[in-house]
C-alpha cells in the first residue's frame, strides 16, 4: 500500500473515533427515527432533522425537528382529490408568479373555514390564500415556553437558547412536477433505482416560508425534500458521510471564524453538494484508503461553485442557491480563505475545534467501540425532550418494530431509563391506607433496582435518594459510597470533563444538579424530576449554586 493510501486509512481511523462509527452513526439514528415514533400521530408526524437526525454528533449543532401538520392536505391539482375521511384542510397548490421551489397555497372551491377550525388555522388565511408568515407566528403562539420564550428563526420557531428548532410543515402525498426530472435524469449508479422509487413515494413537504424579497413573499411557501435528502444521506456509505462531515466542520469551525463570512456557507449547500458530487461520481471511489483525495475533490468543487456564484438545487436545477448570495468583496474572502485551506490539505483542520490534533492523528487504538456506542447513545439523552415524557410509547415501538441486536441494545438502555422515572409520577393514593404504600414502595423499589442498568452512576444515585426520603439513612450512605467506587474518571462522559479530577466533587453535583436544572431551565436530562417523592427535600437549589459557583 502506498504512503498516501496508509495516511488515508490512518485518517479514516482518526475520523471514527472523531467524528463517529458506522455502528456509532446506526445508534444515533435508530434512536432519533425511535423517538419520533414516539409522537402520536393523532397529534402531528415528528421528523428528526439535521445533522443529529443524519447521525453526526457534531459540535455547536442544535436539534432540527419538523412537525407535519395533521390538519391539512395538499394537492397538485384537483384531479388528485379523494374523499376524506378525515376533517383536513385541502389545500391546492399554486406556483404562478413564485420563484422555483416556492408555491402557493389556496383553499379549494368547496372548502370554507366556517367549521370548528380554531383561531390558529383560521387566523393564517388572507381570503382563500394560506400565509406562511401567519401560520408561522400563530404556531409560535400556540407553543409552550420551552428554554425561554420561543422566537421565529427562518421557516423555523427556535428556543431562547437556540439549542432546538421547530419547524411546523405541510404535506403533499404525491411527487410534483417541477421536480420530475430528478427521477428520469442521467447519471451514474447512484441513487439507485430503489432509493429513487422510495423517495417519490414520500411526497414532498411545504415549510412556512417564502421567497426573500418577493412580492408576495408572506404568501409563499418553501417546497421542502428534508424526507428523500434524509433517505439519500442514510444511503451514503461511511466515507461519504466523513467527507460531508469534514465539510460541515470546515465551514463552522474554520470559516465561519471570520464573523462576516458567518451564515453565509450553510449546512444545506454542503448537503445539495454532496448529492451532486455522490450522483456524478464513480461510488468505487468512496472508501477508506482514498478519503484524502475525496475530501480534496469536495472541496475543490465547493471553491468551483463559490467563485462561480452556481449551486444548482438538488431536485429542482431552475434553483440557482447561489444566486445574488455573496457580494464581492465577501466572495472574494471566501474564495481566498478556501483556496488557502486546500492548500494545506486535510491538515488544515489543526485550525478546527473538533480535529486540532489530526497532524499528531492522536486517537486511542484500544478504544472501545461499544463504550462510544453507549457514550453516543447517553448523550442522544441528554436532551430534555427525547424520552422523558413518552417512555412508553417509544419502547412499544421497539418492541414491535426492531428485532434487530443495534436496537436490542437501545431498548435495553431504554426500559431502565423507563423504569427509573416511573417511581418519580406521583400518583394519588387512598388516604390513610398503609397497605397501598407498602405495595407502592416495593413496586418503586423493583423499578429502581432495573434502573441502576441505565449507567454507572446516576441510577444507583436515584435509589440512594429513593432510600434516603424513606428515612434508610444508612443504606443510602452505602449506596452513595459504591456510587463514588465506580464513578471513576474513565467512566464520566466528555461533556463532564470538567469533575475528571475531582469524581467526589462530580457525583455531588450529579445528585443535586437535577433541581438547579428544573429552576434554570437547563437543556440537560435530569435524574429527578419536578416534585419528584423520592428527591429529598434538602436538595435546594442555593447549595448548588454555591457549589457551582466554586467549580467555575
């Protein structure tokens, strides 16, 4: 093997450990299609979106979600109309005087909005037009205060904190005519002819958002392929993946230094780039012995499409990304700064946060796969709205819908998670009978006990606490000490590097940040829920910030 092609390899290693596994990669997004089963579809369809949805964990990346709206359906034309049987909206698509990807939404004939709507629907239509700006504000005003009070970001309703994005969305069940051409166009072997079919067969989806600077512009909506560019990055091989990977950290970490260039590179580019680069290109080349000179050709045909101001959309060509994006002198930045980075090569990610060390290649050869799995997978459920509120619906799904050892694990994770918030609902007991708190302390006591399976340390933390609020002090003692035995440094994740020296000091704050959590509004997944009957009532939240304090 050639010098080049064991550096490739030796990256492509790095890279694993890095950035993520084939099997790390599965994990993610088993989990994330897993939770979004989780949402009754009586309620809307839930789509995981973004780079966590694709299975990358990546640095200052926030939580993409779309929710389909169930109230309506869209059309094409009224020669697609079927009898309903349920009480939707139907809503004819208009593209006349709209920028390519862009339409318009208008009620059909028949239809009129007399019935039991709501203000939300009704509020959101100028005559018989459907407004995307409209819609977009009354759901912001429908929705909870989560992190904050929510704010309209793009197409999207974000939280104060910007660490999660909403986007509420329209579908329209069969494919549409200006993105024809996609399924019939030439190219090599891929996507495959398969991947193609199963594409058209998810339709399309309408955002809240309408051509910048249009006329009509609170009229207009954005035609969205977020499900077949979903299918189409889950048919990515893992090379692939690693260099649209590269690409993404490239322009947050590195370009984007450059504050008047932010914003200015999106994710969505670099995806529309890749598919363009995957379709056109020979798929032998994408493995791991070669990822070098793959990366390199990315990003030269990203510095081509840069210079020439053209990035045609992915499904609808007419679509120009680039049209009128950059001005000249900030294009002329960018084109210099890319060109500089290509010159450096794959070392010029020494400048990035995540891959500072890929000159030294420092990675860990006996790292254990199944350890970052599980890492991956307990970081996933750091986030406050995965799992916490419908553990039961998720694991029904994994029951009946995955049979497969990947998913097995998920589950098993899961069900303890499950178990250990069981005990913390409360629930109404009859007054005055002992026999029904001695079944419920037992029945607490057995969930608790599967909980401790969920990590090292936070389960038995909760039973220790389960044991202390029922007047066991001794027994919670001992159980906090074995907690401190095994809260070792290897077994604290990375985003608690901070405690790696002082695990004493960790697992105090392990047992109290629950508390300093619900009253702050931290993103962060508690132990302990609010009101819990097995937290103590000493954890007030002065002690911690006291404690706090002092680490910082």
């Amino acid at each position: 093997m050639s010098g080049e092609h064991t550096l490739s390899v030796d990256i492509y290693k790095y890279l694993c450990q890095k950035i993520g596994s084939e099997d790390e990669v599965k994990i993610r997004r088993l989990t994330y299609i897993i939770d979004d089963l989780g949402i009754p579809s009586t309620t809307a369809t839930q789509i995981t979106s973004g780079s966590k949805g694709e299975g990358l964990q990546l640095k200052g990346s926030d939580l993409d979600l779309m929710s389909i709206d169930p109230s309506f359906k869209v059309y094409e034309s009224e020669s697609d109309f079927f009898p309903q049987s349920c009480k939707c909206i139907l809503l004819l698509r208009k593209t006349e005087d709209t920028h390519p990807c862009f339409t318009q939404l208008h009620l059909v004939n028949n239809h009129d909005l007399t019935g039991d709507h709501g203000k939300r629907i009704k509020n959101s239509f100028l005559g018989r037009k459907f407004s995307s700006e409209l819609y977009r504000i009354n759901c912001m005003e429908n929705m909870p205060n989560i992190d904050g009070m929510p704010k309209i970001h793009g197409p999207c309703i974000s939280t104060t904190t910007e660490n999660m994005d909403l986007a509420w969305c329209l579908k329209c069940d069969k494919w549409i005519s200006q993105a024809k051409q996609w399924i019939i166009r030439s190219r090599t072997t891929w996507p495959p002819l398969d991947l193609i079919s199963k594409i058209i067969s998810c339709g399309v989806l309408l955002v809240p958002i309408g051509y910048k600077g249009s006329s009509n512009e609170i009229l207009q909506w954005r035609i969205s392929f977020s499900v077949g560019e979903k299918c189409l990055i889950f048919a990515f091989n893992h090379i692939q993946l690693l260099c649209y990977a590269l690409l993404k950290i490239m322009i947050k970490e590195i370009v984007e230094k450059h504050t008047d260039l932010k914003s200015l590179l999106c994710s969505y580019f670099v995806k529309t780039l890749m598919f363009w680069i995957s379709e056109e290109s020979d798929p032998s080349m994408w493995r791991p012995d070669k990822i070098i000179p793959c990366f390199m050709a990315c990003l030269k045909r990203l510095i081509y499409c840069v210079e020439y101001s053209t990035l045609l959309h992915y499904f609808i060509p007419e679509n120009n990304l680039f049209y009128l994006r950059f001005d000249f002198d900030k294009k002329d930045k960018m084109i210099s700064i890319l060109k500089n980075l290509f010159e450096k090569g794959i070392y010029c990610f020494a400048q990035s946060e995540t891959l500072f060390d890929i000159i030294t290649l420092h990675f860990k050869v006996t790292d254990s796969s199944l350890r970052r799995i599980v890492e991956s997978q307990h970081e996933i459920m750091r986030y406050k709205c995965l799992f916490t509120h419908r553990p039961l619906t998720l694991l029904y799904y994994f029951l009946h819908y995955s049979s497969t050892k990947m998913s097995k694990s998920i589950f098993f994770v899961m069900l303890s998670s499950a178990h250990q918030n069981d005990p913390q609902i409360l629930q109404d007991l009859p007054r005055s009978k002992t026999k029904h708190k001695y079944y419920k302390y037992k029945r607490d006591l057995s969930h608790l006990l599967i909980g401790t399976n969920s990590d090292a340390v936070a389960g038995w933390l909760v039973l220790a606490s389960f044991f202390y609020v029922h007047e066991h002090y001794l027994l919670s003692l001992d159980i906090v000490n074995y907690a401190l035995r095994k809260c070792t440094s290897e077994k604290i994740y990375p985003w608690q590097t901070l405690f790696k020296s002082t695990p004493g000091i960790f697992l105090f704050v392990e047992t109290n940040r629950t508390l300093y959590n619900i009253k702050s509004n931290n993103s962060q997944v508690s132990s302990f829920h609010q009101n819990s009957p097995i937290s103590p009532q000493e954890l007030q939240l002065n002690v911690f910030e006291k404690l706090f304090i002092f680490i910082q």
